[in-house]
C-alpha cells in the first residue's frame, strides 16, 4: 500500500514536470522608445503599430509565447542607455526595436552588439549603422535616414525649382536629411537654416528665408517641429510666394490633424503611402484607424512591419530562436507580404525598397491624407549608397 | 537688409516680452522674500495647459486666457501659503530641493490629467493671419499681438510697483525686508499677493505661447533657465532690470541667430561654418550674460 502510494506520487511529479520542461522560453522583446515629452509621437505609433501586428498574430510572434517590455528614453542618449541596461541585464530581452532618435540609436547600439542582442530598427538609421559601422546583429528593415531626402532632392530637380532654402534641425539625423537633399538637387542652394531639435519657434528662420526668397523651401522636420515651422510660414504669409517640399515624415497622419489646411498640396516622398494597394496595407489602415480611432502614419506602419518581420522570423526559426545563427538567418531571409508591397534586406541589412512620392489632400470624409501622386516611384528598388561601406556586405 | 534686421528685431522683442513675464516673477519671489524657486516654469507649463483647455471648453480664447490666468494665480497663492511659506527662512538647498520637488509632481500630475502627447491648440482666427508692416513684409498678427499684451503688462506693473500701496510694499519688501516688517507691513499678504501675481504672470505667458509653440510636459524647465539668465542680467528683485533683462536676452537671442550664420558664410568648409554658427548662436545669451555680470555682477538695475 505504502509502495503504491509511492509510485502515485512519483509519477504525479514526474507528470508536473514534464510540460514545464517542454514549454519553450518566451521570445522577449524589448521596446526602448521617446515615450513622453514633445517628440512622443514617433515612437508611440510605432508602438501602437507594433502592438497591433502583434495583435493580429494572436498576441504571439512566430506562435510562439511573447514577452513585450517597454522603456521610456525620453528621446536622451542617455537615459536610453539606462533603459537598454536594464532591459538587457534584468529583463534578459533577446531583440530590441522601438527608438525613434538617431542620437538615441548610436548611444545603444555599441553596448547592445557587444551584448550580442538584436538591434532591429524601426525607424530611420543612421548611416554609420548601414556602412562602416554595420553590424551582424543590426537590421534596419525601415529606411536609412536621408533616404527620403534624396527623393525629395530628386523631385525638386524634376519639379524645376531653381533656388532653394534647405532647413533641417543641428543634430546628426537632420545634417544626413540636408546632405542627402542637396546630394540630389541640381539648382542653387538659396541658403541654410539649421534649428535646435525639438524647437518651436521658427520666427528667425522664417525671416531668413523672406530675405533669401526663394523657389521652394525643404524642410526636413518631423512631430511639433514641422507643424510650427508650417504654421508660423503661414502665418508669416509665405506660403504665398514659396512651395513647400518635405519628406513623408513631416506631413503625415501624426502632423497633418494639427496643421490642418495649411498642409494642403504639400509634395512629399516616402517609403509608405496610406493608399498602397496591398492587401497587406490595406488591413493595417483599417484596422489601425479602427483599434486607436485615429489613421495610421508612417511610423505606425514601420511598427507595423517590425511586428511582421520578427513574427516571420520567430516562425522560420522553427523554435530556435535562441540561437543568434538561426534567428540572424531567418531574419535576413523572413518571408511576409510587406505593408510597402516591395522589399527586401541588401547585403548590409538595410532596406531596399521603393521610394513614392505624395500629395497631401482631403479626402471625401475632408480629413488631410497623403495620396500616392504616381505609381511609379520617385525611386525604384533602392538600397543605399553606404551598402559598400559595409564590411557584412563584402563576405 | 534693413527689413531683415526689422524682422528679427521684432521676433526678439516678442521673445523678450513673454521672457519677461517669467522673470518678474522670479525676480520678485527672490528678491522680496530670497527664495529660489524652481517651481515658476511648473505654473507657467500649468497655465498654459488651463488656458488650453478653457479655451477649447468656452470656444473663446478670451475666456480661456482670464480663466486660465485667475485659476494659476489661485494655485500659486494656495501653493504659497500651504507649502513654499514654510521655506523662506530655509538655505537655498533646501528651497531647490522643495521646489524641484514640486516641478517633478507638477509634470507627473499634468500627465496624468491631460496625458504625455503635447497638445496643440490653435489661435483665434481673427489673430491667425498677417499684416503688411512695411512694403511688402507681412508679419504675424498673433505675434504683434503678444507684443502688444507684453508692452501693456509691462506698464501696468509699472503703475502697480510705483503707485500704489501695494507696490510700496513690494518695494519696501524688496530694500529690507525686516524693516518693512517692522514697519507694519503686512508681509505675509505681499508674499502671497506677490506669488499670486507671479503665478498670473506666468499663466498669461504660457496661455500666448501656447497656440504659437506646443503645450507639452516640462515646457517650463526649459524657458525657466532662460527665466533665470534674465533674472540674473536684471539684477535680482528688479523688475526693471526684468524688463532690460528680457528684451536685450531675446534681441541677441534672434538677432544671433540671423547674423551669426551670415557672418560665418565665407568660411571654406559649409558644414563647419554651419555647425559652427548653430553652437555659437545658442550659447550668445549666456555669453551676454558673462559679459554683463563682468562689467556689473550684481546685474544692470540691482543697487
């Protein structure tokens, strides 16, 4: 009696234990994103992008258990270095997405490497990060940063401008914006302008432009910056005499609400366009305007697509997610329908892809969106001009 | 050229004034009662957010602006008399330490309210378009406007510090403090009154700006150091000096910004001159600063 009591509760444990020995580890990912103060916009649609690929992949990446852990870096360098520590230290994430800042990006980067944790970007690189400084454990499925800008530079010498005036903020992301523009704009440079990120009041380089009078001003600003600095042009009465051109991010479903009719017929280039015929994209503008009552921007769809890319990815792996090799691979190689109907990873892990350019008009319900202006892109199946600088790229 | 400088000079006034609503609060609330207040740019960022808000609930940025401004001039008095009265026999330590404290439960608290996205409201229609000045330069109505508000503030503070009671009082408080006391000054009432005002101050600031920039958490840390530069400038408890102070910080300010880039055009190397001229042009009010405390350090108006 006392033996098969014995036996009962051996094979009770023995039972216990098995699933948990089964169970496979949760796939974690950490999103370090600007969650708070005036440059929040960015990372919060990426976020709520994410969330909803995650979403429609039943709350698990790939079928597999998901852990997603969020810090806030306050679009610092280093406070994001304090949240990385802790997601890569405490929480023991395997990727980490979400940053929104270039300067944000280069402080994490190194120590994340080093780590041997993925780095997949869900917004625009740097081009350290696709050339010299490229990395096995960096993907950038999104855009490098004066990818957009060179279009925008493109069309303004289609356009037949002859002067322009380039403004864009005094940081790393906003020189790589202004070189890439003038790198593809053929006219006169009619001068330059280069504000404080995140500043708001644009009155004096409103009054440099009235001097330098020129053609057509780009402006490479994003969130509150690019809706004061369109705002007070307006108000200043410029918008009269000098067009506006920008790249995708400056008008977009995040600014456009707050600009309102000042935004109007402002010519812009980007990756994504709300109105991409996809099916793909076609459901995540629905169901996004649907889930957050407000319509997708760019950076919701870049969340969008990290979400579908690692749940290709964690899929491909077949459970071997763990093993740097297996998930690297799987990756580079992740077959999914893109929310940009055409792209895929160049040899340095960067994006190539098609560059559109856009409009922003009023739709029949009189909200402002953006409304591909042609089906053939600005640029067609673009890496990016750092691919050579790549040593991944040379293996 | 000339319609450039006019320009500019314009944008630094405008700057100046709204500056100097910020300043003569502080100056006064360290001047009369030798209080460090970090506290100051929390009721402008709360202000700003009540005007906001009043106005969209009204439909009336008048409305929005009276009822904004008596409702942070009501928070700074009961903020005054509960918490910060306690302090002013306190070290400086202690104050900055309170009162940071205070800016960190401000933030958290507007967060909560109105949530982390900045809000952006827009400015009445009648004040959104321009106007021709000269030829065929328009300006912003919106920012003639808070010149014009920021002149007659600037004037009503004059008449209230020189001609009345209660400036006298300020102004007793401001030279001696203990002597105004013994005297038979009510002292406590001046502080309160005069934290209420510096309260309003800042709410009238943060109502104006608030359609031109973004209303946002933490707005008030960053205009609150350049509150401080001016106060500094002035000389402490001056609000004369606030007045100088904030006008010359916001001309050299815009002006540095326009010349600076011009001047460094020649340069060789265009990413150089420019990165240069962004650095040199955000540092020339502190540089201003310097320069003013080397000829006189206790400020241009301090005795």
């Amino acid at each position: 009696m006392l033996q098969a009591k014995r036996w009962i509760a051996f094979t009770a444990v023995a039972l216990s234990c098995t699933p948990a020995a089964q169970a496979a580890d949760p796939i974690k990912i950490g999103f370090i994103g600007s969650l708070t103060g005036p440059l929040s916009t960015l990372s919060t649609d990426m976020k709520d992008g994410f969330n909803l690929a995650l979403k429609h992949k039943g709350g698990k990446l790939g079928g597999v258990d998901t852990v997603v852990a969020y810090g806030d870096d306050q679009a610092n360098p280093d406070t994001g270095k304090q949240v990385y520590e802790r997601m890569a230290k405490s929480e023991n994430v395997d990727i980490i997405t979400g940053m929104a800042f270039t300067n944000v990006m280069l402080a994490v980067a190194p120590t994340a490497f080093k780590d041997k944790i993925f780095f997949v970007n869900s917004n625009a690189g740097p081009k350290e990060l696709a050339g010299a400084s490229c990395n096995y454990y960096y993907f950038n499925p999104t855009w490098h940063t004066s990818a957009l800008s060179e279009a925008a530079g493109r069309f303004a010498t289609q356009k037949g401008y002859k002067r322009i005036f380039v403004i864009a903020p005094n940081y790393q992301a906003g020189r790589e914006h202004a070189e890439g523009f003038e790198k593809e704009y053929k006219g006169e440079i009619a001068g330059r302008a280069r504000n404080k990120v995140g500043q708001l009041d644009f009155s004096v380089e409103i009054g440099q432009i009235r001097a330098a009078n020129p053609d057509a001003v780009f402006f490479a600003l994003w969130g509150p910056m690019a809706i004061n600095f369109v705002k007070q042009f307006n108000q200043a009465g410029l918008n009269k005499k000098i067009d506006l051109v920008t790249a995708g991010f400056a008008v977009d479903a995040d600014t456009l609400p707050a600009l309102g009719d000042a935004a109007v017929g402002i010519y812009n280039t980007s990756q994504w366009s709300p109105d991409l015929p996809n099916a793909v994209n076609r459901k995540f503008v629905e169901d996004f305007e649907k889930e957050f009552k407000r319509p997708a921007s760019s950076y919701a769809s870049q969340g969008y697509e990290v979400g579908l890319l690692l749940d290709a990815a964690v899929r491909d792996s077949k459970g071997k997610y763990k093993d740097d090799k297996v998930l690297h691979d799987a990756i580079m190689s992740a077959k999914y329908e893109s929310v940009r109907s055409y792209f895929k990873f160049s040899a340095n892990q960067n994006a190539t892809q098609n560059i559109y350019l856009r409009q922003v008009v009023k739709n029949e319900k009189g909200n402002l969106t953006n409304k591909t202006v042609s089906s053939t892109p600005v640029y067609a199946d673009q890496s990016d001009p750092y691919v050579g600088e790549c040593k991944l790229a040379a293996k | 050229m000339l319609v450039f400088l006019f320009e500019q000079l314009l944008n630094g006034v405008q700057f100046g004034l709204m500056l100097f609503l910020l300043a003569a609060g502080l100056t006064l609330v360290f001047g009369i009662m030798n209080m460090i207040n970090l506290a100051h740019g929390s009721l402008y960022m709360i202000g700003a957010y009540l005007v906001a808000t009043l106005t969209l609930k009204t439909d009336s940025f008048l409305f929005g602006l009276i009822g904004g401004v008596a409702l942070t001039a009501a928070i700074g008095v009961v903020l005054e008399m509960s918490l910060l009265r306690r302090l002013y026999d306190k070290d400086h330590l202690t104050q900055v330490l309170v009162t940071f404290g205070i800016i960190l439960i401000a933030n958290q608290a507007v967060q909560e309210i109105w949530g982390a996205q900045p809000i952006m409201t827009s400015m009445p229609p009648s004040l959104s378009e321009s106007v021709p000045l000269v030829g065929s330069f328009d300006y912003p109505v919106f920012r003639l406007f808070i010149i014009v508000v920021g002149l007659l503030i600037a004037a009503l503070l004059a008449l209230l510090i020189t001609k009345t009671r209660v400036g006298m009082w300020i102004r007793a408080g401001a030279a001696d403090r203990e002597m105004a006391r013994a005297m038979g000054a009510n002292i406590n009432l001046v502080f309160s009154l005069v934290f209420g005002l510096g309260a309003a101050l800042c709410a009238i600031a943060g109502g104006l700006l608030g359609p031109l920039l973004s209303i946002n958490v933490g707005m008030g840390e960053s205009i609150l150091i350049l509150a401080f530069v001016v106060v500094v400038i002035g000389g402490i408890g001056s609000v004369q000096g606030a007045l100088a102070g904030a006008v010359l910080v916001g001309v050299v300010d815009a002006l540095g910004r326009a010349l600076i880039p011009m001047a460094l055009r020649s340069l060789p190397d265009q990413g150089l001159a420019d990165s240069l001229a962004s650095t040199l042009s955000a540092v020339s009010i502190y540089l201003l600063m310097a320069l003013v405390l080397y000829w006189r350090p206790q400020g241009l108006f301090s005795r």
